[in-house]
C-alpha cells in the first residue's frame, strides 16, 4: 500500500518525506481520514480508508492530493463532465424541448384554425301569412331570441308599407351548426346550402310575396351577390323565386333606435314593388 502511495504522490510531482522512527522533539503525526470511493478502492486494492500525512505537509491541499492521486478514473469535479456528449446534456433543455415540440404542434394549431373559421349563428324565420317571409339575425344564447315587442314592431314596419298580413305571425329558429359532429361539414359553404334549403322551406309552406332579410348573417347565407353588408342594404334582388331586400336586424334597431330611420329608407324599393303588384 505504501509502494502503490508513494508511486502515484512522485508521479504527480508531490515529495513525501517520512521518518523511519520518531525522532526526539518531533512534533507528532497527524492521521487524516480519507474516504476513498468504491471505484478507485477496487481498482488499487485499498483495504484501508486512512492515510498518514506529517504534519509539516499540512499547507498542501489535502482535497487535490486525495481525488486525484488515488483515484485512476478521471475526477469527478470537471473531466467526467467533460466526457459525457454534448448532445445528451442539452437535448433535455426546455429550449430545445420547446423547438422539437413545433413541427408536432404545427398540425393542432391549423386544426384549430380551420375549426374557428366555420360559422355559428341562429336566425328566426317569422312567416306572416299573405304577406312575407322575415329572416332574422338573433342571439345564439337567447332564451327568447324573439320578444312580443319585435313581433309588434314587425307587424306596423309591414302595415305601413301596405303588405297583406291574413294570419297571426309563425316563428321558426334555425341554428348553425346543426350538429356539433366531427363527422358533420361544418364550413360556410355547407351554412349557405343549409340556410337557403330553409327558406325554401319556409316559403313552400306558407303562401307569402317577399322575403325581408334583416341583418348581416341572413345577407352573408342568403343573397348570392357578393360585398359587404352595406352595398347589398336597400337593394330589390328579383333574381330569386321571390323578391328579396336586406336592412338592419331586429335587436340592432332595439338596441340602436336610431336605425329605424335607416330600416325605412332601405325598404323604400319594398315599398315600390308592392304598389306595383297591387
């Protein structure tokens, strides 16, 4: 044990000097424990965990001498790390985690996208009999979506440009999507074939002249032209089975009185085609 010490101390450069015997006046030796690792102790054979160190030698560092003098694997301090490949310590970093974890979230995100483009609206159709067909945007949560004051307030627009009304007013909603189904086409192509099977529907059912499109949902679903809301507003579409004209929803004129003046500026071609009918 002492051959196999004092070999590794001289190759690393460190000069052990030791006393056969105690001299007189000598200063006493000084046992420092050392706790050697599993590793280097089955490797060099060390059956002991002690070391004797002289006194005199106590200046030097007693932690570089015991880690790398009695250990033949590198130390643990720096070199191990410097061993282990580089792609293994930083391929669990929370950047490049994130970086790896792009490509895969790529597709849900685009899923998502698609799936918030699809509409979501409900309109409520309001037959009154010998006259028209209303087609209304309303809430999508209403409980009521059509109060008795917008029936009253549909009854008197009608009255005062002299449309026929012979029966009480029948209301049917219609939402979009009809079915929340993976399975079921849920796109704005497949809104405007539904919403239009609708309202020939409603119109084959009951014997009415015109359609009243009230608002921008039934204007987007239910007029083939294209543009915005306020180019197709005010305009006579006699290019379907029945005369069609768009203005401002119900809610919008309850909630913004002032449309009332635009709903009846916009219904003045209504209002010509009628007297031409009569």
């Amino acid at each position: 044990m002492q051959t196999l010490r004092n070999h590794y101390l001289q190759t690393m450069g460190i000069q052990v000097w030791k006393s056969r015997e105690i001299l007189p006046g000598a200063k006493p030796e000084i046992l420092a424990a050392v706790n050697l690792e599993g590793t280097a102790e089955s490797q060099l054979g060390v059956e002991e965990n002690t070391v004797q160190i002289e006194a005199d030698e106590l200046d030097t560092p007693l932690v570089p001498i015991l880690t790398d003098s009695f250990t033949s694997s590198p130390p643990d301090s720096g070199e191990k790390t410097a061993d282990v490949p580089l792609a293994s310590t930083t391929a669990s970093t929370p950047e490049e985690s994130s970086l790896e974890a792009q490509p895969e979230m790529a597709p849900q995100q685009s899923s998502k996208a698609s799936q918030t483009s699809n509409p979501e609206f409900r309109i409520a159709s309001i037959v009154f009999p010998g006259a028209c067909v209303v087609v209304t945007q309303v809430p999508v949560q209403a409980a009521t979506p059509i109060a008795t004051e917008h029936l009253a307030f549909l009854r008197e627009l009608l009255f005062a440009i002299k449309a026929p009304i012979v029966g009480e007013p029948l209301v049917t909603l219609f939402n979009w999507p009809m079915l929340r189904s993976s399975d079921f086409d849920q796109s704005a192509a497949a809104a405007r074939e539904a919403s239009q099977a609708f309202l020939r529907g409603q119109k084959t059912k009951h014997s009415v002249g015109f359609v009243l499109l009230m608002g921008d949902i039934p204007g987007e679903y239910l007029l083939s032209d294209k543009g915005s809301f306020a180019d197709k507003t005010g305009r006579m579409y006699e290019s379907h089975e029945l005369p069609r004209l768009l203005t401002h929803s119900v809610e919008q004129v309850f909630a913004e009185p002032q449309l009332k003046a635009q709903v009846w500026h916009d219904i003045q071609p209504l209002v010509t085609w009628i007297q031409q009918q009569q």
